[in-house]
C-alpha cells in the first residue's frame, strides 16, 4: 500500500507536541494513527497480516528490552532489587489472577479467556516507563524510578510465559509437568545465556578493536538477536536473556558506551513507533464500540483495584509508603486511558480468537 510519507511525517511531528502539551504518551498517539491509516481509516490501508505484525513486533520489542537493561545502573537499583523482582514475578500473577476473576464473574466470561485478558494486561508498559522516566529525567522518592524501570523491564516475560501457558491450555491440555518444565526453561535458560553471552560480548568489546566507527553497536545489535534466538531454541524465555544481558553490559566497563546508549535509545524510538503503529493498523475502529463497555470496566478495575490491591500485598511488607505504592500501580499503566485502550485491544483480539461471543 502506498503511504504519504510527509502526512505521515508531519502527523508524528504533531503527536509529539500533543503528548508534550497535555502528558498523554506519544505512543498512544501512535496507536491513533496506525488506525486513521487503516482499513476504518482515511487512507484505507489494508493491513490484515497479523503472522507478520507477530514477528515484526516481537523483532522490534527485543531491542526495547535490551535499551531498558542497557540503561539500568545496578548500583542504583541494587537496593529495591528484591521488590523489584517480587513485582515482576508475584506481581504479574496476582494482577493477572484478580483481572481474570472480574472478567469471569463479572463479565461471563469463560475462565480461561478471562484468565488470558489478565496475562495480557498484567505487565506494566516497559516502552512508556523508560520513556517517561529517562525523557523528563524525574526524582523519585525512595528509589521508586529504578523500581520501576526494573519491574517494567523485567515483567514482561513472565507475562509472555503466562500468556503462552494459557494459550496452549485454551488449545490442548497441559499437565503439571509440561506446565513445571515450561516455568523452569523459561527462566533458567534466559538467565543462563544471557549472563553467559553478556560476559562474552564485554571480553570481546574490551579486547577487540573494530575496524570501522559504528561496528561496535552492530556487535551488540548482534549480541540482542542471539539473546532472544538462543533460549527459544530449548523453551527458554528469550526477552528474559536479552533484558539481563542489557543489564550485565550496562555495568561493565565497555569503550564507547556513551555512544552506544545514544545509538540504542534512538533506535529503541523508532521500535516503539514502529510497534504501537502495526497495533493500529491491526485495529478496526468500527467494531470497538461493541467491546467498549466490557474494555472500559476492564480498565477500571485493572487501575483502582487489581494494580493497587498488588502494590498494596506486595510493598506493605518492605513499609513502602502509601504515594510511593500508587505511583507504582498507576505509573506502569499510564491512568485510565491508556489502560482503556489496552483493555479494549485485549479484549477485541481475545474474542476474535478464541471466537467467543459476550
């Protein structure tokens, strides 16, 4: 399909001043305008591949993954590490846990499906967390900012795991064991290679000298694809190894590196875009009227009670204040709109999938 490139271009320029002006992230605006480029949209671009929109965006969030280890100083997350961890592990499951409960009691829908919303939407926004926090460079009390660039970076392959788990069990059955080995490959091939090929990229950073200016950040955009492709091969969780190996470079003292992280946070931009654009294209604005009272109860919940009811469990025991625990429930989801609008793109493509009618 053919694409005016200076609308497009000059739309983007536009959402940007928009989001600066009144706080609404720029990737929300992205997402409006993948779908005015669509097939409901004004220029009719039809964009239905969603096998491709599947490998494109998985593509572009290892990179995400990888500039959000990569820009991460342990010796200023090390103190919240455990909370941290606790959230994006404990944490996924709980949200997604209370979220599926309302979809199935409230909403009717069957368990599992509702259980698979809640995976969905439990992890919090990594690509708008780091943007937010590293963009207007805030000061967080109680180092609330590396607690949340830590949980945001690090909850999504749990969702991905429990998403995975729940689809396969909606397909087929799955057995205790099949579900135990898949928990234990996810995390401890991640881990493993990621530290392992970390380790092995710094020898080779400190000790080799790259013929050419900018070979360097293709090594390491390299060392992210191996990361993510290694684990995969045995059912390892590949974005897990590619946010841990980010993490390990991040804190070794590599040359150049203030121009590597200059390189991956543009890039990190442009997969940002690039993701949230293929969602709206993915999106028929037609039929979200008929999912919007089930996407915006969804959405209410998920931000006043799940997230809260989550922070609440899980920081009370390390006396995390009471601002500090709305912060982190509401900062990873942006309030209500955004919440909104991942509810209802939840929600449309759950139930075009599983082919369930409320």
């Amino acid at each position: 399909a053919y694409i005016p490139i200076n609308k497009f271009r000059g739309f983007t320029l536009a959402f940007g001043k928009l989001s600066t002006r009144f706080g609404v992230p720029t990737l929300v605006f992205f997402i409006g305008l993948g779908m005015l480029f669509g097939s409901d949209g004004l220029f009719k671009i039809h964009f239905e591949d969603y096998s491709l929109a599947e490998k494109i965006c998985s593509a572009a969030l290892i990179f995400i993954m990888f500039y959000g280890g990569f820009g991460t100083k342990w010796k200023t997350a090390r103190p919240i590490a455990k909370q941290a961890v606790l959230l994006s592990t404990f944490g996924v499951f709980i949200t997604a846990a209370l979220t599926g409960i309302f979809c199935h009691l409230i909403l009717g829908l069957p368990p599992l499906e509702g259980l698979l919303i809640g995976a969905v939407l439990s992890s919090t926004d990594a690509a708008s967390v780091f943007s937010i926090l590293r963009s207007q460079k805030l000061n967080l009390k109680y180092s609330t900012a590396p607690m949340l660039e830590i949980e945001s970076g690090s909850n999504d392959p749990c969702a991905y795991m429990l998403t995975i788990i729940l689809l396969t069990s909606i397909g087929s059955s799955l057995n205790f064991f099949d579900i135990s080995y898949l928990i234990f490959a996810q995390f401890a091939y991640g881990i493993i290679i990621g530290v392992i090929l970390a380790f092995i990229a710094s020898l080779i950073l400190k000790n080799v000298q790259f013929g050419e200016n900018g070979f360097d950040s293709i090594f390491l955009v390299a060392i992210a694809l191996a990361a993510y492709a290694l684990p995969s091969l045995v059912d390892g969780n590949g974005y897990l190894s590619t946010y841990i190996a980010g993490i390990i470079l991040s804190n070794q003292n590599i040359p150049k590196k203030k121009n590597l992280v200059n390189f991956f946070d543009a890039f990190n931009g442009m997969m940002q875009m690039l993701i949230f654009f293929l969602l709206g294209l993915l999106v028929f604005p037609s039929k979200l009227p008929y999912y919007f009272v089930p996407a915006l109860f969804i959405a209410i919940f998920l931000t006043f009670i799940a997230r809260p009811i989550t922070m609440a469990i899980l920081l009370t025991p390390f006396k995390a204040p009471l601002n500090q625990q709305l912060i982190m429930s509401w900062a990873g989801l942006r309030e209500l709109l955004p919440s909104f609008l991942r509810s209802s793109l939840s929600y449309h493509q759950i139930m075009l999938m599983t082919q369930f009618s409320p």
